[in-house]
C-alpha cells in the first residue's frame, strides 16, 4: 500500500506541499497562514491518514524521540518488569522505546546496535550480553548515549546502574547460615558476566569466612543455553550426588524456579528436607508453598535511574551529569523456605 505523501494532502487541500509542510509543523500563524486554511489543510491530512516519515523528521529536527532498550531476553520476569518501568518512564519524558533482546548472543547483540543505528535511536539502554564489549565501546566512540543495565564491562568507561550483586548473595548467606546450614550448593549460569561473577565470589567468601573448606564449596554451573529439561536433569544429578545437602542457593530465578520443580519431582520437602534461598524474586516463589525466600532487586529504581543518567547524558534534563556508576541496595525477602 503507497504511503500517503505530503504532496497528496497538498493536492487534495489545493495548496503547495510548503503551505502543508508549514501548517503541520506548527508555523502557521509565524508565516502568517489563516486560521482556517490551517484548520482545513489538518483536516484533510487527518482524513487521508498523513503521517510524517520518521526518517525525515529525523533529519529535519535531529531526534527520533525514540530509545533502543536492548535485554538478555523478552521471556524473563526480570526484564519484562524492567522494560515495563523503562517505557513508562520514556514516555514521560515524550519517547518511545525500540525493545528487543539477545538472548545474550553477542552477534545478535552487534546486529541489534546496527540496526538501531540505522534507525537513529536517541539513546541507548543495554544488558549487555558476554562478547558485546566492542559494540558498546564503539557507540561510546561514536558519541551515542548508552547506558549499561544489570551488569557493565570494567574496561569501557560508560554509565551503568545494577544491584549489589555481591551484597545480596552475602546477605542470603548470612540468613542460611544464621539458620545452622553448612552443606549449601550454590547453582549459576556459565555466562562471562560480571554479575554472575561476583555472586559466586561472595557464595565462596561467605563459606570460607564461616570456616567452611573449599573442598565443601559445592557450585553448580548450568549452560545457559541448556532447556528446562536439562537444567532440571543437571540439579537433579547435583542434588541426588550430595546425601549431605542441606541447602541450595541460586544465582538466578530462573534457576530457582527451575529447582523448586525439581525439587519437588524429586519428592523432598521445603524446607524439611532441603532449605532454599534464590537471588532475584519471582511471583512463582511468592505463590509456592512454603514460599521461597529471595534477594529482590530494586528493579523499579535500575529502571529509572538508567533513564534518568540517560537523559542527562541527551540533555534532556539539565545540571550536572553526577554519578555515572550506580550500584544500589536490594532486599531480603524471607518466607518459610529455610
């Protein structure tokens, strides 16, 4: 179908395109144009279904009121909840927000930044994904707006906001080992993030400065690629190769929930027979009896805060750019499950 041009409204008001191009551009009493003239070339553009091509209004105003948010993935609660504040907040500042994900494929991601380049996105709010580290320097070379969410790489100098992500797995810990248990697993993700990274260093510190030996330490690293079936299968495996088990502690909910499941299929009882703990809450762990204790991150305030450095970054927002670095508090949310 022939998008419907400036030219067309122009023809069917019986005008030139300029009176047209004036009148929707709000200049009309500037340049003199009546107010009825006005009132009919709108009305006509209104009737023919006008709307301006973005990429002219790109070019004629230097904005596309539009801002690339780029997350690990589109499916987790997460980032749904993170990209639901993110839009909400864009808009209150008059943009629009491009979402997709790279379900931390750092070719997607590289193709994901092209084309958003290629669409003229004023800024940029990224997960990066391991691997993307010279696609976000490069936007930074090339003077793009870009802020990094839920982790960041500590050789490009960008603004980035994320949780304490050592403080909260310290904080599960304490609670776990408040409670008497010493035989605790812990499951992550085999994914080179910085995040994830330090979560298990503050699991290890945690056992070693509560005299617990390295050789008691009891990590599970999951593919991040594996399936449902497959992570339920390895933690299954973990679970049943420990008799000495007492709790588990996971890095990330969607491997919490994925326990939880296994768990269960495995005919044991929370927290009777194994006590669990999970970083990053969940609604299943709220619903699920007993409840599944959890470290929730402040996802509102990662949300708006990235915007917020973000405009400033634009200059949408006046005054000095502040802290460019921001790690926040999170929150221990215990229910009965240890």
């Amino acid at each position: 179908m022939k998008r419907t041009s400036l030219k067309d409204v122009a023809k069917k008001a019986g005008v030139a395109p300029s009176t047209v191009s004036l009148v929707l551009n709000g200049k009309a009493r500037q340049r003199r144009i009546s107010d009825a003239l006005a009132a009919r070339i709108e009305s006509v553009a209104r009737e023919v279904g006008y709307q301006p091509h973005p990429v002219a209004v790109n070019l004629r105003t230097g904005q596309s009121k539009t801002l690339g948010l780029i997350v690990e993935s589109i499916s987790g609660s997460f980032f749904a909840s993170l990209a639901r504040t993110i839009e909400a907040e864009a808009d209150s500042y008059g943009y629009k927000v491009l979402y997709c994900s790279t379900e931390n494929n750092p070719q997607k991601g590289k193709e994901l930044i092209q084309m958003m380049l290629k669409q003229q996105v004023d800024g940029y709010l990224v997960t990066p994904a391991p691997g993307m580290e010279k696609d976000i320097r490069q936007l930074v070379q090339l003077g793009q707006p870009v802020v990094l969410m839920d982790s960041y790489f500590e050789a490009v100098d960008t603004p980035y906001v994320l949780v304490d992500n050592y403080k909260g797995i310290r904080t599960c810990m304490e609670h776990l080992l408040a409670k008497g248990y010493r035989d605790i697993g812990f499951v992550t993700a085999g994914l080179d993030l910085v995040q994830l990274q330090q979560r298990e260093q503050a699991y290890r510190d945690a056992c070693t400065q509560h005299g617990i030996p390295a050789a008691q330490q009891q990590v599970l690293t999951v593919p991040y690629d594996a399936s449902q079936s497959a992570i339920i299968r390895r933690i299954g495996a973990f679970i049943k190769g420990r008799r000495n088990l007492e709790a588990l502690l996971f890095a990330t909910n969607y491997l919490g929930v994925a326990g939880v499941e296994t768990i269960n299929r495995l005919g044991l009882r929370i927290p009777d027979d194994l006590a669990v703990v999970c970083f990053d809450d969940h609604d299943v762990f709220r619903l699920y009896p007993p409840g599944i204790s959890a470290f929730q991150q402040p996802i509102a305030s990662i949300a708006k805060t990235a915007i917020s450095l973000l405009m400033k970054q634009m200059g949408v927002v006046k005054g000095k750019p502040g802290k460019q670095q921001v790690v926040l508090e999170g929150k221990f949310i215990r229910r009965h499950s240890l």
